[in-house]
C-alpha cells in the first residue's frame, strides 16, 4: 500500500468510528496525558482543534487552562507558506475559520508563542507506527514548523506529543529525512515512549 492508499485508508478507519467511541476515546486520552508528570509540570502547552475525525485534544487544553497553564493553539504563518505560529488561547478567545475551514485563535503578531518557548506541543497525525513516527495529512506544516525545533541543542525541552485512535496505528512507516518524529504517542489502550525521538521506542498499557 502507498502512502496514499494509506492515507485514504486511515481517513476511512476514523470516519468508521460513532460519536459515543469518539467521546470515550477523548476521555481515555485525556486521563492519560494529564496523569503524565510532563504535563503536571508544564506551564506552556499546545494542542490543536480536532476535526474529520481526529481524536479531540480540546477537553485537555480546557483542563490545562483550569490549572493555570497557558495555552495555544496553531495559526498559519501569515509570511512563511506551510508554516505554523501557536497563538495564545483561552474558553473567551475568539475564533475564526482559516482557509482551510479550520477555527484559529483571533490574534495579534506580539502575542504568537515559538515552538521552542513551548513545553509540550500535542499534534494532530493520520497514523502512527510504534516508534511513534508519524503520518501527518500531507501538508508537512508540522515537520517544517518543527524542523528547527529538532535540530537545536538548546530547545530539547519540548516535548512533542501525539494523539489518536488505536485503529488509526499502523505497522511501520515510511520516514522521509525531514520528517519529525514524536517523543510520545497515547491512545485510549496505550501509551508509546520513545527515547531521543528517533531511537527505540516502548509501549505500555
């Protein structure tokens, strides 16, 4: 199967999924992640508005802002092509839909967050494999967004964190050169670690 047959079958396992298997899968996330000391610890998160049937990180930004933290959410870079900023977020902020119908924070350029200012970054993915490398829409917005991030010895702080469905996991993937691999990926049945990013990996139920 190429990458595109994969990705149209990916697409086809989420949209399989009812509305009561969507919500029990964010509350099972969602108690997961927070249970996590990175995030207890953490005072800058950002996550992602789930849409077409991503697991919803939502409730946890929700969760996040009720204890303190401060929050963003990803806008397209108004300068850069196929480049992410993460704009201040919280429950009041107003939002509007990008060009790709996609609900952004309303924002000022003075407020943006860089990735590297960020403790923990939650990222949207179509699949993931156990060595938590991931398969993103296509696009490549969040390996070239954190491309820079990677190759910096002094932002290895970040921890970047993917969710999803347990059906949306796949064998293994093929990794191109630029693209970012996870530190974390947690679905409602699992929990895969993985050391330096791109070493070996672990799961645990």
């Amino acid at each position: 199967m190429n990458t595109n047959e994969l990705r149209r079958d990916l697409r086809r396992r989420r949209r399989s999924l009812s509305t009561a298997e969507q919500q029990r899968a964010t509350l099972a996330v969602t108690a997961r992640v927070s249970s996590l000391e990175s995030f207890r610890r953490a005072t800058r998160i950002a996550a992602y508005v789930g849409s077409k049937g991503e697991l919803d990180p939502m409730p946890l930004l929700h969760l996040a802002f009720s204890t303190g933290k401060r929050c963003y959410l990803p806008v397209l870079h108004p300068f850069l092509t196929g480049r992410l900023w993460f704009a201040p977020w919280t429950p009041t902020t107003p939002m509007q839909l990008n060009h790709f119908d996609i609900p952004e924070p309303v924002y000022r350029p003075a407020e943006i967050c860089k990735p590297q200012w960020l403790d923990i970054i939650i990222t949207p993915l179509l699949g993931f494999d156990p060595q938590c490398h991931r398969l993103g829409m296509g696009g490549g917005f969040y390996d070239r967004t954190l491309a820079r991030l990677r190759n910096s010895n002094a932002t290895k702080g970040t921890l970047l964190l993917g969710v999803a469905h347990d059906i949306q996991e796949c064998e293994q993937l093929a990794v191109a050169p630029w693209d970012i691999s996870l530190d974390h990926i947690i679905t409602p049945r699992r929990h895969h670690r993985c050391e330096s990013h791109n070493k070996r990996a672990k799961s645990v139920d």
